[in-house]
C-alpha cells in the first residue's frame, strides 16, 4: 500500500478587518468580508452562507443503486442525483440523511455507512456536505417531495453507475464524488448499525 501523503501545512488565516451582511434569507446568505493579506494589503471576498447539507447513495438489498432524476431550476436542466438535503437546526447529519431518503424516496435503510465528506464550493464558501452510504434500502412509504421537487426514481447495477460515471452523465457533484468513494469502498466505516 502506498504512503498516504499528508495535507499541505496549513497557512495562518487571514486577518477580518471588517464584515458587512449583504442578503440573508432561510435558504443562503451573503456577506462581504475585507481581510488583511500578509503583505498588509486588504482583499475583498464575498463568501455565501449555506447551511451543512447530507447525500446519500442508496443501496438496495441486491446491490443496485436507486438514483433519483431532479429538475433544476438554476440552470433549468434534469440530471441523475443522489438523494441530498440541508440539515435542519440541531439535526444529526446521520438523521438528516436517513430523513431525505426518506422524503425524497420513500425508502429506508439497514444501515447507514460513513463516506468522506466534502464541500463543494469552498472558494466562496464553508459550505460542508456530510456523505452516506445506505444500504439494503426498502420502500417503507410513499415520498413525501416538497411542491418544487420535480423527481422520478431509477434503479441502476454497479456496471451502469461506472458507465455513467465514465461519460460523465452525473454532473451534480452532491452525486459524482459520493458514488466514487463507494465504488471504491476504502473510505467506508460504520457509523450506526441498526435502523432509527
């Protein structure tokens, strides 16, 4: 097994020399930061705010992967994704996680596997996603969608999620990097074992 290398050493932080808030609303904020550079210099950022969120990639009892196809208002198009969500305040990302599988699907799980998380927009934020693996998932009830989610369901073998992987038909990184960790089944480590 190769050395695992180690994270570059970390920077000192950048000093705030002052914060305005910009817009706030229930879903993402923006703030305009001024921070002292270390040649003394101040630099504008402009870092939205976004709650933590979860993804899930559902594994059903024969080891096929139920996706969900989700329509997209900003750029107005309908891709594959993986059941994913904000964390409500003072939620567990384990519990959000099995709460949007649920809503969106309608499925629940055995068990519930850590995967890496990550965040996906770090240059303009400290947005974070946590990132599960369920599995031997069963429809237990029906979705229970918000009015603006426009979803259909499909259930694909390994083989395919790696086919679409390949010709990059996942373009929705909530979805793209979460499926590459399981495919790869290093990063897997238990993080509960029996069902809420």
């Amino acid at each position: 097994m190769s050395r695992l290398p180690d994270n570059p050493p970390p920077f000192p932080p950048f000093a705030q020399h002052s914060t305005e808030r910009i817009y706030d609303s229930p879903w993402c904020s923006l703030r305009r930061d001024m921070v002292t550079l270390p040649s003394g210099n101040l630099q504008e950022y402009h870092v939205i705010e976004i709650g933590p969120a979860v993804t899930v990639v559902p594994v059903l009892p024969d080891g096929r992967v139920l996706l969900i196809g989700q329509y997209r208002y900003p750029h107005g198009k309908t891709h594959w994704e993986l059941p994913a969500g904000r964390l409500e305040d003072g939620e567990e990302p384990d519990i959000a996680a099995r709460r949007e599988l649920l809503e969106e699907t309608g499925y629940a799980p055995t068990n519930l596997l850590a995967l890496p998380g990550f965040y996906p927009t770090n240059g303009i934020s400290a947005h974070h996603a946590s990132a599960y693996v369920a599995t031997d998932c069963t429809r237990i009830q029906n979705p229970d969608r918000e009015e603006a989610e426009q979803i259909i369901e499909g259930i694909f073998t390994r083989d395919e999620i790696e086919a679409m992987l390949d010709a990059g038909l996942i373009q929705d990184a909530f979805a793209a990097l979460p499926l590459l960790y399981w495919l790869r089944g290093t990063h897997l480590k238990k993080s509960e074992s029996n069902p809420r």
